[in-house]
C-alpha cells in the first residue's frame, strides 16, 4: 500500500482554511495520480492504492464537513463514495481470486475443477465490476472532477 503524501508547507500558524485547502488539494491530487495506472488495468496493487487515497480523501471531507455548505459536501462526499465503491467491487474481486488461486495450489488434481469454476465465474464478475468503475472514471474525467473538487474547496472555505 502506497504510503500517504506529505502535505508539503504545511504551517500551525496558518489559518484553518489555508491548511484544509493544502490538506484537501494534496488528497486530491494524490487519489487521482493513479488513475492512467488504474484504467491500464495492469497492475492490482494501483487500483489499491487509488482506492486507499481515495478514502483518505472522503476522511478529511468528513472530518471538516462543517467548513462546508451541506449541499455541495453531499455531492461531493456521494461523488467520492461512488468512486471508492466502484474500485472496492474491483479490488474484493481480485483478492478473492488471489485466494482462490492459493487454495487451489494447495488441492490435489482431481479436487481442483470446482475452484477452477468458482475461478471463471469471479473472473467474469471481476470483468464486469472493472467495467463500471472504468465507466465511474471516464465520467469523472469527463466532468473533470479532479479540478470540480479544487474548486469547491477554494470556493467553500
């Protein structure tokens, strides 16, 4: 798991609304600096690491959702919940299968058709799953989210 950023200048005597927006920014910035990665598809762990990110985000929204108007926080929050829900179906998929494959290697030939069909199954549910979150990415590049939530905090505080 990709260790969190640092919040670079970030400074005590600095006002609670300077350093949400550096705080906010750098969460941001951190959650979609995965995404090419992510939409590769190549690696297992990005997704992951994306997915971490991306909770840390939703923690400091909701930790400071008072320095926000209701209306915009809920959207954002259900903007970045729908996200992380998206990349969670991917990555319990991939751990799921990632155990199944363990399993398997440890069973006798002959006991390993059945896992080797539970595998199939997962597998296609997996490529199903991955479809919908590339469709929730495609969407938020598309409505360039990542400057939207920029936005929102400068705007909001």
């Amino acid at each position: 798991m990709a260790k969190p950023w640092k919040i670079l200048d970030l400074n005590p005597d600095e006002s609670l609304k300077q350093c949400l927006h550096k705080i906010a920014l750098t969460r941001i910035q951190e959650t979609f600096s995965y995404e090419s990665a992510t939409m590769k598809g190549e690696d297992v762990e990005v997704l992951h690491d994306m997915r971490v990110s991306a909770r840390r985000l939703r923690a400091v929204l909701r930790i400071f959702r008072d320095c926000f108007s209701k209306k915009k926080f809920r959207k954002h929050d259900a903007r970045i919940q729908s996200l992380i829900r998206a990349l969670g179906a991917v990555r319990e998929r991939d751990v799921f299968l990632e155990s199944l494959s363990a399993y398997k290697n440890s069973l006798e030939p002959a006991d390993r058709k059945v896992i080797d069909l539970l595998i199939a199954r997962e597998t296609t549910a997996r490529v199903l799953d991955r479809r919908n979150l590339m469709r929730e990415m495609k969407f938020l590049r598309r409505i360039k989210y990542e400057d939207s939530f920029a936005a929102f905090v400068k705007t909001s505080l």
